[in-house]
C-alpha cells in the first residue's frame, strides 16, 4: 500500500463540500466554516423576504460536512447540532414575522439505507421555530444520490416551495 495515496471517496466528498461551497457564494449566501466533531463544516446562511410570504423573512441555514459513512445516529446528531447552530445564528426575534430553515446534509461514499430513510421520513422542528429537512449525499463513483424530505409541513409550510428550490440548487 502506498502511504501517499490519496483515498478517492474521501476526495469525491471533498470535491462535492467544494463545489457546493461555490454554489452558496454564487447564490448570495454568507459561507463560514465552523468546526463539528473535529470535521470541517460548510455552512451558509442567507434570509429572502416575498410578499406572498406576507411580508415574513425567511432565513435559510445549509449545513455539510464529509463523514466516513452516515448512519441514523450520525446524521440524527449533525441535524440536532445544525439546529441548534443555525438557532445561535438567527436574527430577529423567533416567530414574530421570521422562519428559520435549516438543511443539514451528511456527505459520503457510504450512505446506509436507514439514514436515507430517515432523511426522507419528514422535516425535523425545533421549538416551533426551526424546520429541518437532513440530507444524505452519496458520492458514489459516477453519481451523486441525494435524499431528504419534499413534502409539506404544517408549521411553515408556505416555504417549502422556496426550501425545495434552494435544495435542488444546492445539492444536484
């Protein structure tokens, strides 16, 4: 074995933090990288105002980071940091005329079926003020399969039209 060879997963899911990284910033997205369990965190962060939301901003905080493989507690963990995190972040005051959204993504070679589900099952809720809708993203070797939630929410659900558009964006 070569002690200097690269491993080509762990590049992939690089390659992909990467690229969306460069689609947050083209879309007028504030990106940090803040740290969580000692990994590397993409993190975006920007607010939109639409009348036909009543004149409520919205604020929509993505969340990804590389791990060997993402199993439910893993990216059930990540969802719970991301909420609290992006929480810590929000402006305004919680609930009057303000949405948090948040997507926490896992990215990887390895995506274990249960985690894609459990991405897929429903959006997460904090304290009635922030909906999570996780993500898996598998870097497999010619493609990339991403899972989350696309239904409705009962709290917050004149966003979801929004949240899906940024997502499809975000995570092709």
């Amino acid at each position: 074995m070569n002690p200097h060879a690269t491993d080509p997963t762990a590049d992939a899911a690089a390659m992909y933090l990467t690229a969306l990284q460069g689609r947050l910033t083209a879309d007028g997205c504030t990106v940090t990288l803040p740290a969580w369990n000692d990994s590397r965190v993409v993190v975006g962060c920007r607010a939109d105002r639409k009348a036909r939301w009543f004149g409520t901003k919205a604020e929509l905080f993505v969340f990804a980071t590389a791990v060997p493989e993402v199993d439910v507690t893993t990216l059930g963990e990540f969802t719970a940091w991301a909420m609290r995190y992006a929480k810590s972040l929000r402006g305004g005051i919680p609930g009057a005329r303000n949405a948090a959204l948040v997507l926490p993504a896992l990215v990887s070679a390895r995506v274990k079926p249960e985690a894609a589900q459990w991405a897929a099952q429903d959006a997460r809720i904090l304290d009635s003020t922030l909906i999570s809708r996780p993500l898996t993203v598998e870097t497999a070797p010619n493609a990339v399969r991403t899972t989350m939630y696309r239904g409705r929410v009962v709290w917050g659900g004149m966003f979801t039209g929004h949240v899906l558009e940024k997502a499809a964006l975000y995570f092709p």
